[in-house]
C-alpha cells in the first residue's frame, strides 16, 4: 500500500531538528527500512538546520520515491538554490569521526552528499524541494547532487494566434487539487528518473511527457479567472483558456498520459496515491474539452457523471 502519512510541519524553533529526525525515523521504520535511518537522521537534520537558519518558511518534511528507494524531501518558501558542493570538495573529513558526525550540524550540504545514494534541488515557483535517497551507510565520498526545476521559473509569451477554449462550470477546488497533483506527480516522476533512471525507465519518459505539457496546463489551472474566483471564495468558475491547436491537441493526450502514471504508481509502488475516482473524473472532463471543442463541439459545463471521452 502506498504511504499514506502527510508532510511534518517544521517549525523555526530549536526543537525543529529533533523532530525531523525522529520523524524520519519512524516513516522508515513504518515502510520496512529502518536501516536506513542512520544516514537519513543525518541528512535531514543539515536540510532542517539550512532551512530554518537560511531559508523561508514554511518548512516541511516528506517522504516519497518507492519502497525500494524512499526519498526524503525538505521543502522550504525560499526559491533560491542551495550552493552544491563542487567534486573536490567532497573528499574524506578529517579529524571527525562518525559519533561527531551524528550530533554535529551546520558542516555543509556536503554532509547530505556523503549520506545519499542521489540527491539534490527542485526548484518550484513558490519555493524549493530539497531531496536525498538515503545510503546504507555514511561514507566518505559524496555523490554529485542536481539541481532542476529552474527552467519552467521562465515565463513565455502566449502567441497571438492562440484561439479560446472554453471551461463552463470548473469547481475551483477541483482546479487547485489537479494543479496540486499535477506538480506533484511531474515532480515525484522526474525525481525518480534523476536518481534511478537505470531502474525505473518508465520515469524517465513520463518526465518527458510532463514537461513537454508544462506550459499548456499552467494555461488553465493558473489563470487569472481562476485567482479571481478563487480571492472571491467563489466554488465553480467559467473559465477562457487561450491555446493553439496543437497545444489542444497536446491537452487532450495528457488524459491517456494520467491514466498510464496512475498504473506506473500502482506497479512500481510508489509512495503516492493514484488518482481517486473524483480526482479522475474532473480531470478527464477538463482534458477533454479541448478535444471537443478543437473538434468543433460546444462547450460542455462540468458535472460529476461525465459521458465518455471523445477522441480525435
């Protein structure tokens, strides 16, 4: 079963790096890799200290990849990218050994490097994901972290001869799960192919796929009809999306795209949650209206029984 427990809230007092740990600790132990904690304890404990000493808030703490490859993640408000550790400075520590390793902090991301099999940045329009896979053991080389995620920061104009694709009725809070499950899957996908790709190909391509579709999505899950509503405490929103054909086009096969992630999250047991029959339900319908209308069909407001899905 995929895990289940949400995000640990981290708050900036002294306190907060303690409860990480223990935290950390016991998500590892509920999914069966409790030899992993060692390494974990201490990558987290340098993430929450850099966090709270140099980031924004708010702070939390998450687990996610697979069973086979759990990966913690420090999520903070601050879109400003960590400073990886360059090779060279990732050789063996001196004079320190590991019990003084196990209680001292503030030593550098390199910390984070010589307790991870792969780890790294994401970096996101309202903050920053910070991520490892925790080693066995604490070693004395580190790996080479990545950071992504900055290129869709990048804003691109719309082109003008984009045509209106219209969404009648679209629940507001059904807008903002979907642009929530939409990061978080694009992220979880992509994550996994930085760290395994040679494991999980099937991450890869769904990276591809997800980025590929990154602006066209953003188009209608972030507009600005949605944020009126939204600042209104509006619940459903007529919506004017204006994309090009091929981009309709695009939007349409993004619907056979969550069908395959949800079944890659149910083979490969990741530790998130398929799509729940609402969740599904909406997103088909928001989908497939670009199919119908580029198709020269009208409008179709949204409700909870959908027809079937129209192909082109």
């Amino acid at each position: 079963m995929p895990l289940s427990r949400p995000a640990l809230a981290v708050g900036t007092g002294p306190r907060s790096v303690h409860a990480a740990r223990r935290w950390v600790v016991e998500v590892l132990a509920d999914i069966g890799r409790p030899e992993l904690s060692e390494p974990a304890e201490l990558a987290v404990s340098e993430l929450v200290t850099n966090a709270v000493l140099h980031a924004e808030p708010p702070i939390s703490v998450l687990v996610r990849g697979t069973r086979g490859h759990p990966r913690i993640e420090v999520r903070d408000g601050s879109t400003e990218p960590p400073v990886l550790p360059q090779p060279s400075e990732l050789d063996p520590l001196a004079d320190v050994d590991e019990a003084d390793l196990m209680v001292t902090f503030g030593r550098g991301l390199d910390i984070v490097a010589r307790s991870s099999d792969a780890w790294g940045a994401e970096i996101e329009e309202t903050g920053k994901v910070v991520w490892f896979t925790p080693a066995l053991t604490t070693r004395e080389h580190g790996t080479l972290g990545t950071i992504s995620g900055l290129t869709e920061l990048l804003e691109r104009s719309p082109s003008p001869d984009n045509i209106p694709f219209h969404l009648l009725g679209a629940p507001v809070r059904h807008l903002a799960d979907f642009e929530r499950h939409y990061r978080e899957l694009r992220r979880e996908v992509r994550l996994l192919a930085l760290a395994h790709d040679d494991e999980y190909p099937l991450a890869k391509n769904l990276s591809a796929l997800f980025g590929s579709m990154q602006r066209e999505l953003r188009e209608g899950l972030d507009s600005d009809d949605v944020r009126r509503a939204r600042e209104a405490g509006e619940a459903t929103t007529d919506l004017t999306v204006r994309l090009s054909r091929e981009s309709a086009e695009t939007m349409g096969r993004f619907v056979e795209l969550l069908d395959f992630a949800d079944e890659f999250c149910r083979q490969e047991r990741m530790l998130a949650l398929a799509r729940s029959p609402e969740q599904r339900s909406f997103q088909t319908w928001f989908l497939t209206e670009f199919i119908r209308q580029q198709a020269g069909q009208s409008p179709l407001p949204f409700a909870r029984e959908q027809p079937q899905r129209v192909r082109a």
